[in-house]
C-alpha cells in the first residue's frame, strides 16, 4: 500500500487509502479499494491520468446502481468523479451535462426547463457517465437516442470529443475503450410544457415502483434481454423466482433482478447470477448476458 501511495502523481484531489466504496454501492457487498481518488476538476484528473504509472489498475466508480464489487475488493486505483463533473446547463434545446450528474436529476433539470426527450431517465438509476458506458435505457428510449456528443479523458490523460455516430453504440453497450472516463456529454431535446414532462416522469416513477423491487438492496437489471427474449421471462421459465442462494436471491417482483437480503456476499450474489445463466442455456439454448457490471477480486 505504502509503495503504491508513493508512485502515484501529485493531485489537488483526495487519496484515500483502504477506501470501503462497497457501502456506496446498491447491493453493499465486497471489499475494499486499494486507493480511491477523487479528482478536484477535469484538470486533475488529466494531470493525474498522464503521469499515473501505466501498471497501476484504474478503475470509474459511479453511483454504484449496477455494479457488484467482489468480495477480494479493487486493486489499484478506484476514481470516483464528484460535484465538479456533475453540473447541468442548457443552450436553447441542447443540455450539456457532466458525467457525475445522476440520471434522475437530469430528468428533473429537463422537466424544469422544459426540455423534453431525457424522461427515461428517471426510470435509471446510476449516473450519466455510467449511462453512456453501457448505452442505458428505458421504457423504449437509450442514451443513444438523445446524444449529440460525449467526452472522454483517457488512459494519457488526453482529453477527446466523440460524435453519435464515432461511439458506434449496440444495445447496452458502446464501442469506445473500456479505459476511457466520460467527464460530459451533451443531449438533444425538445421544448415541451413542464407540467407534461413532469407527469410523465410521475408515470414512470409509479409504473417503475409497481414493477421491480426499488425499495430493496438489488443492482437493477442482472441481465440483458437476449433478441427477441425477455430474460425475466427466460429466468421465470427455469425457477428462477425467488431462487437463493446464501443471501442472494432473485425477486419475486422481478426476477431479472437480484436481491441482498443484508447478509448476501458478493460471491453469493454472482454465483446466483451464473447458476441462472446456466439454467437458461441448459433448457433453452440461450446464453443470458450479465448486464451488471462485476468487478474486484475474488476473496
């Protein structure tokens, strides 16, 4: 620890050693960071980035909303972008938005304004910078949708814009390097009465409350929807509902998610997650695709 702490950079931001990041996660399982960083600005974190040694492991953090963090925890560098990258703006019907910004913010900011086309957002949890990562969506609108542009710092520290159509976006997935750090992107949108766009993220709120387990310890959507699939429908089909395994188990709401029931490990919670997998393509030939984000070492 002590040898490591001693390669890093110089930075105005904060370094903190041994850091529990796994409270701040949705499940709140796993180990801990080796160093997390927190990043003053955009300037920090490129000066950071450019003279960090190019062995030492660096890994975002966002809200956490879809992430299981292994019990064994993250070596080397966890970077967790504050309020600095969160700020909102708009010129008439285009918002730039900072990466750290939450998704249900961003909605609100939007109904606030105005501004329509960013409603599905209120129906995901996690933050832009992670929506982009794994191009999120809802109720029949993804980020790719509405995106103008995004921009990245990368593992140099350079600082680089991509179009819509440069980040070659698939479903639930974007084809920019995985070591890339979205710090903003900018949105397209639409004049509407507040008061409609306002209704319609209530709509979604209560249609969301009504249909998965937001009240409880889960990471949202465990999988992918196969083409031409629903995996809910895949998992049900198998036994999936309800199914545990230590403190893991699969919601009777929603089977396509996962809950921690506050004993759960993460190892019980992938190990469920692999046992559904397996299930699904013994009886029905399909390969289920973990949509949460699994990342650590295993204890």
């Amino acid at each position: 620890m002590i040898d490591l702490i001693s390669r890093l950079p110089q930075t105005y931001g904060e370094i903190i050693p041994n850091a529990d990041v796994a409270k701040g996660t949705w499940f709140r399982v796993g180990g801990v960071a080796e160093i997390l960083f927190k990043p003053n600005n955009t300037q920090d974190l490129c000066g950071f980035l450019s003279t960090c040694p190019k062995d030492v492991p660096i890994t975002v953090l966002g809200l956490g909303s879809n992430l299981i963090i292994r019990d064994g925890g993250i070596k080397g560098v966890v970077i967790k972008l504050g309020k600095s990258f969160a700020d909102i703006s708009h010129d008439n019907n285009i918002v730039t938005v900072g990466a750290g910004a939450s998704d249900v913010l961003v909605a609100r900011y939007g109904a606030k304004q105005g501004l329509s086309g960013m409603e599905f957002l209120v129906g995901i949890p996690g933050n832009i910078g992670g929506a982009l990562r794994m191009n999120a969506g809802a109720y029949g609108t993804e980020i790719a949708d509405i995106l103008i542009d995004c921009t990245v710092v990368n593992r140099d520290g350079l600082i680089q814009t991509f179009k819509r159509d440069e980040v070659d976006f698939s479903y639930r997935h974007n084809g920019l390097p995985d070591n890339v750090i979205f710090i903003s992107a900018r949105f397209k949108t639409t004049p509407q009465n507040p008061d409609i766009i306002t209704a319609q993220l209530d709509e979604i709120k209560t249609q969301r409350e009504e249909t998965q387990p937001v009240k409880d310890r889960t990471g949202g959507s465990t999988f992918a929807n196969p083409e031409g699939y629903k995996a809910w429908e895949l998992i049900d089909s198998v036994g999936g509902r309800e199914y545990k395994i230590g403190g893991a188990s699969m919601s009777e709401k929603h089977c396509n998610f996962m809950l921690n029931d506050g004993t759960a490990t993460a190892q019980n919670l992938e190990d469920l997650g692999e046992e559904m997998i397996r299930r699904v393509y013994e009886k029905h030939g399909i390969k289920l695709r973990w949509e949460i984000r699994r990342i650590g070492e295993y204890k």
